[in-house]
C-alpha cells in the first residue's frame, strides 16, 4: 500500500519555540501581579498630587470651567463677559457722495435733447412759416435740414435774405446749447459748370461756408464750436430720379451734436 505524501507547512519552525516562550512569560507577570499588594493610602496621595499638577479640582462641578492652579495663574479667575454696547456692530464709512447712474443720465440726456428740440422748433415756426425747413432728431444729434428753395437760389450760393433772417435768430440759440455744430452742404446730382464753380464740390462747399459766416456774425458764438462740410451729391436723402426728388436732395443741414457734450457735463455735476 502506498505511503501519503506529507503535508509541507508554511509555518516556520522557530514559531512554536516563540509562541511557548511568549505563553510563559504572560504567566509568569500574571503571577507576578497576584502576589502583589496595592497601598491604597499611598495611592490616594500620588493620585491627589497628580491632580494639582494638571490643575484638576475636585471641588469645582462638572459644568463649570475648571480653574487653573499652575504656579503662574493659581490666582487667575475668568472675567466677566461685557455685554456690546450697541445692538449691532456699526461700521465707519467715508462719506460718499451721490453717483448718477448711467440709466439716469441717459434718461437726462434724452429730457434735455427734447427740450433743445422743442425750443429750435418753435424758434423756426415764429422766423420761417413757409415750411421749408424741418427739424428731425438723429439719435443723440438734432438735425435742422433747409431745403435749397429756402436758403439758396439754384446754382447759387447767394444766401436768401429769410434764411440769413433764421440763421441769425438760431444763432441766439446755439449759444446756449452745448457742443459741436456741424453745418453740411448737399447737391443732386446734375453737373454744374460755370465761372464760379467748376463742379458740385465747390457748390456745396461754399453754401456750407457761407451759413458759417452767416452764424458767426453773432460773435458770442464759439468759432471753434463749427464744422463746415461740403458732400456734392454723395450724400442723396433719395434718389435722383424725379426734378421733386432732386429738389429734396438739394440742401443745408445743421447738425447739432449736443448729446455727447450733456452727458459729459452731467457727470461732471454728478
């Protein structure tokens, strides 16, 4: 009959030798202990002096903050809390002063551009009844357009006598109202050739520089404050097709650009 093979263990053989020693040494200290004797008055004493040291007391409940008994806060007591004397805390700010916000000047800006609008309006009406010129608002730009029947003769740039009449009353206006004033000459689109003038160019150029002239025969008003601009027929209000819509298109504006120049001045304020 065959012999079984035997079991190879993973286990080391100085394993019992050491695990018998450790058992016998755990008897011998428990042995060790059984025969010894606990003075309890001894105890008491070492226990007490170990208490002071780490600044336990007895006497002092459970509850409370235990007091220190170190050499250097042995007389030391916690204060007394101080009630705030304010309900809140209140915080020291520089003064500031009020800021227009951005919607508010705006809302000014725009306030202020209509009243602009309907003096110049008004002004017109009283000085120039025969329609011939319209005021018309261009985002922050107020647009006052003449139409060549009420300013110049065809081909001309000879100033008629009502539009230098309402050239001169505005100008009493302009001098209230802040910013640039752009002042723009415009033409069709049908060549011009004479002794004074070679093309459109030089025809709305001029037109353009003599409501300039015309403006600063009030001296009060800012030369400075002018832009004169001259756009032949490069600038058409519609096209040329017809004698009316080349009439339309044959023209002065006056743009005044006062939106910017309001805002900046409310902000200063502000």
């Amino acid at each position: 009959m065959p012999k079984k093979p035997a079991r190879c263990s993973k286990v080391p053989a100085w394993m019992v030798t050491y695990a018998d020693l450790m058992t016998l040494l755990l008897t011998f200290f428990v042995l060790m202990l059984s025969f010894a004797e606990i003075d309890a008055i001894r105890f008491k004493r070492l226990a007490g002096e170990l208490a002071r040291a780490f600044g336990v007391q007895q006497e002092v409940e459970a509850n409370a903050i235990p007091l220190g008994t170190s050499p250097v806060m042995r007389k030391f007591s916690p204060g007394r809390p101080q009630p705030i004397p304010f309900d809140e805390v209140r915080q020291k700010t520089t003064q500031e002063h009020p800021t227009l916000a951005a919607g508010q000047i705006n809302s000014r800006v725009e306030s202020r551009l209509g009243e602009i609008e309907q003096r110049i309006e008004m002004k017109i009406r009283e000085a120039n009844p025969d329609g011939n010129v319209r005021v018309e608002r261009d985002g922050r730009d107020i647009v006052i357009r003449i139409d060549e029947k009420g300013s110049f003769p065809s081909g001309s740039a000879q100033i008629s006598p009502s539009f230098a009449a309402l050239l001169r009353t505005l100008s009493e206006e302009f001098i209230e109202i802040p910013g640039y004033i752009a002042i723009d000459g415009h033409t069709d689109n049908v060549p011009i050739s004479n002794a004074r003038f070679e093309s459109n160019w030089g025809l709305s150029a001029m037109r353009a520089a003599v409501v300039a002239d015309t403006l600063l025969e009030n001296e009060d008003l800012a030369p400075w404050r002018l832009l004169v601009r001259g756009h032949a027929d490069t600038r058409p209000l519609v096209p040329n097709d017809t004698p009316e819509q080349r009439a339309r298109n044959r023209r002065v504006e006056l743009t005044i650009r006062a939106g910017e120049a309001i805002e900046r001045e409310l902000g200063d304020g502000a």
